[in-house]
C-alpha cells in the first residue's frame, strides 16, 4: 500500500469521498499554497466506506478555506496537526456565499447564457442556497 | 445610485412614499409635465412586452423626457452576442435611467453591477416584476384606502406567476394580511415563498383548489393568466389553462365592496361581462403603472416634487 509520511505541523482532510479529491484540491485553492507541501491520495481502502479521498497538508494553513468543505461534503473529517499530535478537529461551516462551486442549473438563467458571468449562491436562512440571480434552490446533498 | 431589481429593494417605508408621489401626480399631472426635461430613459426590451415598454415610455414622456431603445432583442446588440454587462455600459452613456426587460432571469441585477445609471426591473423572465408590483399595491391601496388587515386571494398561476411571488413578498411586510392561494396542485405557490416570507412571519394563508368557496372571503382578489410561455411541454399547458374562470356569475358569491386585479393581458381568466362590474380593477392598475413609473423615474434620478420640493426618499 502507498504511503505517506505522518504530518509534523499541518491539517488531514480525511474520509473524502472517493474520487472527489481533485476536486476539492482545485476548489480549496491548494495549489495556490505557496510554501506547504500537500499530498493527494486517491480510493484509499476504508472500513466505513470501502474507498476514500485523503489530502495531506504539511505547512502553513492560515490562508485556507475549510468552509467550502463543509458544503461539499458533510462526512469529511479536519484534523489539525501540531508537532505530531492532533491539535484540534474543524467543523466546517457552510459557507455564506459560494463563488462558482456550484453551478445554477436553471436554464432560465441569467448565468445560463452571459459570458463571464459568476455562478454565485448564497446561503438561506432555511440552509438552502440560492442563486442571487434567479433564486433558484440548490439543495445541498446529505 | 440606487436600482429597482428585486421588489424588496425599497422597504414598506420607501414603498409609501413612491405611492404617495403617485397620488399627487394623479391629482395634478401637469406640475409634473417638466420635471424630467433633458433626462433620457433608455428602454432595453429583449423580449417584446408592448404594454410594460409603453407604459415606461408613457411615463418619461409625461415628465417631459425623452425615450430611446430597442423593443426586442432581434433589433439590438444581443443578436450579435453582446452581454448584458457590455449593453448596460453602453446604454450608460446614452441614457439618464434604463428599464430592462429580459427572457433570462437575473438579467437586470447583473446589468445594475455594470451600470452607472439605475436600472429598473421591468420584468426578468419567470422571476420578478417589480414596478408591477408597486402599480398593484397602489391599486390595493386606492381600492381599500389601506395596505394592512386585508384578505387577499391569488388564484390561477402561482408556481410561474411572477407577479403572484413578487406581491406576497412585499405585502408580507404589512400588518394583519392574510392570504389565500387558490391553484390546481401542479401550480401552487412555490414553497420558498411560503417557508421563508409567510410561515416566520406567521402570516396566515391557506392553500385551496376552489375559487367558489374562497370568494366570499376576500378583499382582493388577483387573478392570474396562465402562460403559455412558462412552460417547456405544451401538453401540461393545455390540460391547465383553463383551470379557473372569473364570470360575472362567480361575482355573486364576492363581496360588493372587493376588488378583482389582474397584471394583464388577460386571455380567457375573467370573462368580459365582469368588466363592467365596479369591482373590477383590472384597467385602473394600467393607469396606476403609469403614475407609479413616473414616481419611480423622478425619484431614482434625484428629481424633486415641484409640489414638495423634495425627493420622496433619497436615491
């Protein structure tokens, strides 16, 4: 099996859901990262799910996003890591306003046709979000 | 600088004053015949809605300012491919104000982001109608001499009904309103509007198939087209349209004092021997449009009440 030196100082971003990884690298902005090294691992054997996505942040962990997570997928686990030892976990939160993660699927929209236009969500009072063009719902998956 | 986008983007205060201005325009037009000299409005119509466009255009004119425009979007950069966001810059340095109407919803509000002049709302797709809005609650006012402790019924159209979704949400922030809405099952009032503007307000309302036994119930009573082109199948718009209509009849069951709106055109909703009934409404909110529009223009272009000497609330 491959692996992956334990972490001194950093965050583990665990129980991924397989094959979402990638997509939540792009979407954290994690090669934007100037000086942390991270690692991607991609349909790592789980007991609970039988495949999982893990990322590996050794660094600094300041400018990150955690709360983009939170709507992506509720399941994953943040780890904080000091000097070896488990610092603190992260709930994420979800995010206010959402900024081209997900996309309005309203063909009525606005955003369906004019070019360079953001796709911007935000959050409800309900826990929904909504397109602040259309209005549209998002419902964010369980 | 500010736009009319969303109907909740005056507050109820804001809204009042807007009606009051209308009033003293109605009362005496021509001291308001100059009021917008040398100022354009620009009319960007990317899908042709001759009475919203005319009314817009009735209501510059009447100030005495000019219109300038395209009243489709076969006649204008939009068939080239241009954005929104590139058309509302520049409109911008053609025009005063812009009122636009688009098939696409959310058109305006991303226009307002580019624009350096107020853009109005005048209709975006299934989505909001905003100055329709305001000439129906100047309506409801006239008619009941209040906006509070009024029963009202919307009957017809209120899943694609944009004006239905629009006037719940702005007289949901009056007191003592209690709503009836009156739709087949496959038209009912979307939920968003009943989980976040009526139940936390706990605004009574009630969902219900039957005009009949709504009508002796109500103050008003908002009839609703049901329109052809809010549908992608055109089987589920037949077995529909005709789901509710309004005769002379039916009235018998209303009270003589309610009155029956309607944002228009009308098809087959309210049959013509209703028109000549004192309840009614429907034309006085074509008139009411025009008054409110003026109102409207003078106050997002900072324009004063010769009346007054002052803006209704500042821009």
């Amino acid at each position: 099996m491959l692996k992956v030196d334990e972490i001194q100082n950093g965050v583990v971003i665990d129980h991924i859901t397989a094959g979402t990884g990638m997509a939540l690298y792009h979407l954290m902005e994690l090669e934007k990262l100037p000086d942390a090294s991270v690692a991607l691992l991609q349909n790592v054997r789980s007991q609970k799910s039988g495949k999982k996505d893990i990322i590996k942040i050794e660094g600094d962990i300041s400018k990150i996003n955690f709360d983009v997570l939170g709507y992506l997928d509720p399941q994953i686990s943040i780890t904080c890591i000091e000097n070896g030892h488990i610092a603190k976990k992260i709930r994420p939160d979800l995010p206010k306003r959402l900024v081209n993660v997900i996309k309005c699927k309203n063909p009525r929209c606005i955003t369906a046709i004019e070019e360079g236009c953001d796709h911007i969500f935000e959050l409800t009072p309900s826990g929904r979000y909504r397109c602040v063009y259309c209005e549209e719902e998002f419902r964010v998956k369980p | 600088m500010r736009h009319l986008i969303d109907p909740l983007d005056f507050t109820m205060e804001e809204s009042l004053r807007l009606m009051d201005l209308a009033d003293r325009i109605r009362q005496d037009p021509t001291a308001y015949q100059d009021v917008a000299a040398r100022k354009k409005l620009a009319t960007l119509f990317y899908e042709p809605s001759t009475r919203t466009r005319l009314s817009f255009e009735a209501a510059m004119l009447n100030l005495g300012g000019k219109v300038l425009g395209f009243p489709d979007a076969g006649v204008s950069s939009a068939s080239k491919g241009e954005t929104v966001a590139d058309t509302i810059r520049v409109i911008s340095c053609y025009a005063d104000i812009a009122a636009m109407r688009h098939p696409k919803e959310g058109a305006p509000l991303r226009a307002s982001r580019y624009s350096r002049i107020p853009v109005i709302n005048a209709g975006d797709g299934g989505h909001s109608h905003p100055t329709q809005t305001l000439l129906d609650m100047l309506t409801i006012r006239r008619r009941k001499g209040r906006l509070d402790n009024l029963t009202i019924g919307f009957c017809g159209d209120l899943k694609f009904g944009r004006t239905v979704h629009s006037l719940i949400k702005s007289l949901a922030r009056c007191e003592g309103m209690k709503f009836i809405l009156i739709s087949p099952e496959e038209l009912r009032v979307p939920d968003y509007i009943i989980h976040e503007f009526l139940e936390p307000k706990n605004i009574p309302f009630m969902e219900v198939r039957s005009l009949e036994d709504a009508l002796p119930d109500l103050d008003i009573l908002y009839m609703t087209r049901v329109q052809k082109e809010r549908f992608f199948n055109e089987e589920d718009y037949v077995r529909l349209k005709n789901s509710y209509i309004l005769t002379e009849a039916k009235l018998g069951l209303a009270r003589e004092d309610m009155a029956v709106l309607h944002p228009l055109p009308r098809v087959n909703e309210i049959t013509l021997d209703v028109d000549n009934d004192p309840r009614a409404a429907y034309f006085e909110q074509v008139q009411n449009g025009v008054y409110i529009r003026m109102a409207l223009i003078m106050t997002l272009l900072g324009l004063k009440d010769p009346l007054t000497g002052e803006v209704a609330f500042e821009c």
